[in-house]
C-alpha cells in the first residue's frame, strides 16, 4: 500500500534529515540550452544525516523542465535499484514536486510522461514522501549535477563521498544538529 506526503516548502534554509527508518535522496539537475545535455545529482543519506551514496548522470535533456523531470525519475529508479521501501525525495523544482502530487498539472507532455513513470514506480514502496527545498539546502546535488554536465560523466560512490561535496556534507550535518526542536507538553 502507498502512502505519500508532500510538502510544499521547507521554512528552514537548512537541510533537514529524513523520518526514522528513511533514505533521502536529494536531486537536482544542470542544464545550459546551448548543449541540449544535463548533469544530474543524486545524494542519499539515512536519518542520522549519514552519507549512503551519491551519483552523477549526464545524459540528453530538452529544456531545463525536461532535465528536472529526468533527475526526479533517475532518483527513483535509484532508489528501486536499491529495493528501498522508505525513501524521502526533495528537489529545488517546484514544479515536478507539485507535479509529484497532482497527477494533473501543467508540464510538457513528454515531462508529464516522465513523472508518470516516477508515480508508477512509487506506487510499490511502503511509504514515500516528497519534498520541495530551496536550492541552498540542495547543495550537494546542485555541486553534482553542475559537476556531471561539465565533466560529462556517470559515477556513483557509495562508502565514501566524492571530494567535491565533502564540505556541503558537513555544513548541512553541522546545521541539521543546531536545531532546536520545539518541546511539546500534554
């Protein structure tokens, strides 16, 4: 059975860790209408903040809404590849996020296509949440998908994180530790 929470905004301008038990696979993608190609990021880290694994993809994009479309899918499939069954994704796209959630909206129908298929492949996993942030706290993927489309390479890590995003890693650790969360009482 699927389950699924969107999230319009993140208030914060901090990345913030996923629910207990949940992979978050942050994406993004970089796209310059001159080269009809995009770099794709992709960067999944546990609840506690840890590093998982991260990937770069350069592949043919149409326009910059079509690059976003792709990165979204490619995260899901990654997430799939993984066989997860709890995953948290966020993008800075707010428009394939509402997308996500509305099965009705206003993309290009080649896009729409696209996230048909993300929604097709969600529809197995035990519960999926999908969140819109502001690209300061997609950070480590917008270094990524930067670092796919002008390099021109597919890579993935696992056990260690690229050098690139080591230091993006670690300001988001710092700041997801410097939360002070609102005590509630009954």
């Amino acid at each position: 059975m699927e389950q699924e929470r969107i999230s319009h905004s993140n208030p914060s301008q901090r990345w913030i860790p996923p629910l207990h038990n949940c992979i978050k696979i942050n994406c993004d993608a970089s796209f310059k209408p001159n080269n009809l190609f995009c770099g794709i990021g992709l960067v999944a880290r546990d609840c506690t903040g840890r590093f998982k694994g991260a990937r770069c993809i350069y592949k043919p994009a149409v326009d910059a809404e079509n690059a976003e479309s792709l990165a979204m899918l490619e995260a899901v499939k990654w997430a799939k590849e993984w066989h997860l069954q709890e995953v948290c994704f966020e993008s800075d796209s707010q428009s394939i996020i509402l997308s996500m959630k509305d099965k009705k909206n206003s993309l290009h129908w080649q896009n729409r296509s696209i996230i048909n298929d993300c929604n097709y492949l969600l529809s197995e996993l035990v519960f999926w949440d999908c969140n819109y942030v502001k690209r300061v706290c997609n950070g480590p993927a917008d270094k990524l998908a930067k670092f796919a489309r002008k390099v021109r390479c597919n890579r993935s890590w696992y056990e260690d994180p690229p050098s690139l995003i080591v230091q993006l890693l670690e300001v988001d650790m710092n700041a997801s530790e410097d939360v002070n969360v609102p005590v509630s009482f009954i």
